[in-house]
C-alpha cells in the first residue's frame, strides 16, 4: 500500500476518497530503559531504546492504519501524519497516524 504525506500522488489519478483512517499505538519503556535513558540526560548522547520503542510504536501506528484502509478497498493513503506523545505520568509512548484512505489508478 502506498503511504505518502502528500495530498496527491504525482502522476496517479485518484478515483475513490473513503476517508479518515487512523491508527495508534502506546508502548511502555521498561524500568531499565528508563534508567539508562536518564542516565544518558546526564551525560548526554542519543537513547537507542527510546528510539527503537518510538519507532516499533511508529511501524504499529502504520501499520493499523494501512488495515483500516484496506477493508474500505482503498490502496493508498494520502495526507499521512505522525504525532508522538507522552500519556500518563509513567514512560509511555503513544504515536497516532492518520491520512485519507484513496483508491489511485
């Protein structure tokens, strides 16, 4: 399924609007994690848990999304964002994605 941030796809024609289709996910970064991303705050220097957490949240979001679109029949989604957030006062991740479910000839 084509997945694009735009609002067109160049040289495509698009025949069908379905709609909104969205998907999350929220994941919780164990208590190792944390502590050595705190560390790292300290420091300094990237925190390869976190990024390998936001970005397996990041594939789940798009995941669900691409299901979404596909029972309406559609086989792109065009206008794709990406929101990540923190929920709760504990680590979790959460990244939403949305976009406009389309059928493109």
């Amino acid at each position: 399924m084509l997945l694009t941030t735009t609002n067109s796809v160049e040289g495509k024609k698009i025949a069908k609007y379905y709609g909104i289709v969205s998907g999350e996910a929220i994941l919780g970064a164990n208590i190792f994690k944390d502590l050595f991303a705190g560390i790292r705050d300290i420091i300094g220097g990237r925190s390869a848990a976190y990024e390998q957490e936001l970005r397996k949240a990041k594939d789940i979001a798009l995941e669900e999304m691409q299901i979404q679109a596909r029972s309406f029949g559609a086989n792109a989604v065009i206008g794709v964002d990406l929101d990540y957030e923190t929920v709760g006062s504990g680590p979790m991740l959460m990244v939403s994605a949305c976009g406009t479910a389309v059928t493109v000839e």
